[in-house]
C-alpha cells in the first residue's frame, strides 16, 4: 500500500471491498490447498453485511475451526484438477462504526496493565496471555526493547503510551515497499529504518511485548486516499497490517496504526487477529507444480455514500 500522510475520519462509514489474487502457473499445477483468511472478523465498531467468495476452477471449501491463539474466519480450498490459473475473489460490504480512541484520566498504566496480563486466568483466543511473549515471526531483540521503552514508562497511561509509540514510529522510520519481503525480521527492518506496515506493526510489537505488554498482529483493510486533485485508482489499495494493544479489562484491545502514527478508527477493517503473520496471512498453503508461480494482488476499498448505503438496505 501507498503510506496516506495521516488517518483521517472517513466521511463515510460503508465500504465496498474487492480483494483478487491470481496465481499464473507456467506449467499447470496438479493441485492446490490454500488457507484464506479473508472475510472480516466479527470486532466492535464494524459489521459484515455481505461476504461472496468466488475461486477459479471451481474448487472444494472447507470452513476449518479457528486454531488456539489467534481470531480469524479461515476457509480451507482445495483444486484437484490441473489449472495453469488459480483466481480467488472475495468481495464484501462493511458498515464501520468506530469513533477514534483517546486516553482518559482512568487508563491504568504500562505498569498495572502488565501486572494484569499476567495474573489474567482468560482461555479465549485473546486471552492477554496469547500475546505477551515472543512468536515464531517476531522475537525479542535488546535494540527494539531499549528503543521502544523510551516511550513505555511503567507510570504513563497505556493509551498515551501506545499512542506516543505509534507516533515514534512513523517519524523514526522510512516507508519503502521495495526494502522489504515477508520473511524480514523486526531486527533488519528496524536496524535499517525502513520497511513496509508489517515491518512496521512487528517492531512494535517486539518492544511491547518485551516490556511485557500484550499486544497483537492485526491483518485487514486502509481506506486510502489519492493525492489531492488526483483520481482514486482501481487495485491500487492493498492489505494493512498495525498493533492491537490490551488496555485492561475495562477498554479491551485498541489498535494502533505505527504506519500512519495514529489509532485505529473509522478507515480500519479487522480481518483477523493474531500473534503475528503466519497467523494471519490473508491467502497461504501449498500446491504440486514446478517452475513456481506468479502472483497479482489488486484490492479495492471503496467508500460508499451513506444514502445508498440506506437505500440499498
């Protein structure tokens, strides 16, 4: 994605989303198994209205239960025919509903929220305790936690912590969609000051979650915005990715946008929830083929008025 200058309120809180990839084989591929995650979690503030998910060759869909400690709707695929391209469509309407968090004067602080997470007895896949210690994606580093505490205060609010930390971010580090692939670490992208919103989202999540603070993978969805005076190009919107932090039992979890240095409001789609991305990759899985593949993306979020919202009601 194109890194918008802020997060600006939506006027609108209806989207129209289309998310397609296309997989191209030179030589066809004998099967595929794919894992999606791609119809948006049930969260506060947001509502699925409509979900269609089409795939290209028809293929079996399994609804697969969610796995221990992450929050995704996962549909498992399987294409059992040779196929020399695989498109997978998903196309939904949101209605998003989120006024944009700010501190309040009863936050607890860092201090007592880590207190909190660690005597919480929660089992539920966002139970605190998911999310406090390292993953598989993103360890601990010295350099990331000594950075990071500057801004995480045991005696500072966690809403103000978390803010100001979202905001250190965006002003320390450089957006570069080319610097980055997938499998970089928080430690290279941080070292180099530069990355792409998952680079982003795991080195915070690195220094929250040394300080002891729990925090989570968020994948999902960016309104975003054209240049002024220019037209809003089709495809050109991608896959986001930021930080839910626990805020205690009384606010829950907030998110925090490190990318664009603010909270998570109006603009922000939850797809699903994890404790880093191989928990919530939008599309992953294997296929029997050689010569391996190629792979466009094209996602569209696109606002819609709220009287045809209605009147389409």
């Amino acid at each position: 994605m194109t890194r918008p200058p802020s997060c600006p309120e939506a006027p609108s809180g209806f989207y129209k989303i289309r998310h397609r990839t296309h997989f191209r084989y030179v030589h066809p591929v004998r099967f595929a198994r794919c894992n999606l995650r791609l119809r948006p979690v049930d969260w506060p503030g947001q509502v699925l209205e409509d979900y269609a998910l089409e795939v290209t060759p028809a293929a079996e869909i399994i609804v697969p239960r969610s796995g221990a400690g992450y929050l995704a709707n996962m549909t498992r695929i399987g294409i059992d025919q040779p196929a020399s391209e695989i498109v997978i469509e998903s196309r939904m309407r949101m209605r998003v509903d989120r006024p944009m968090p700010m501190a309040l004067p009863e936050d607890p602080t860092v201090a007592e929220i880590c207190a909190l997470a660690r005597a919480s007895a929660d089992l539920s896949a966002l139970s605190p305790a998911n999310y406090i210690f390292a993953s598989p994606h993103i360890a601990l580093f010295r350099e990331i936690a000594e950075w990071c505490a500057t801004e995480l205060a045991p005696s500072r609010g966690i809403f103000e912590a978390g803010l100001a930390l979202t905001q250190a971010i965006r002003a320390e580090f450089r957006y570069d969609g080319n610097a980055t692939e997938t499998d970089t670490s928080p430690a290279e992208a941080f070292a180099n000051r530069h990355g792409v919103c998952q680079d982003f989202a795991q080195i915070m999540i690195s220094g929250l979650r040394a300080a002891g603070l729990p925090a989570a993978y968020v994948s999902g969805y960016l309104r975003t915005l054209p240049p002024p005076g220019m037209p809003r190009l089709v495809g050109a919107d991608a896959t986001h990715a930021w930080v839910l932090i626990w805020c205690g039992p009384a606010r829950g979890w907030i998110g925090f946008d490190p990318t664009n240095g603010c909270a998570m409001g109006r603009d922000h789609i939850i797809t699903a929830v994890g404790r880093d991305y191989a928990d919530v990759a939008p599309i992953d899985g294997i296929f029997l083929g050689r010569d391996g593949q190629k792979i466009d993306v094209s996602v569209d979020v696109e606002p819609v008025e709220e009287a045809e919202a209605i009147l389409s009601d």
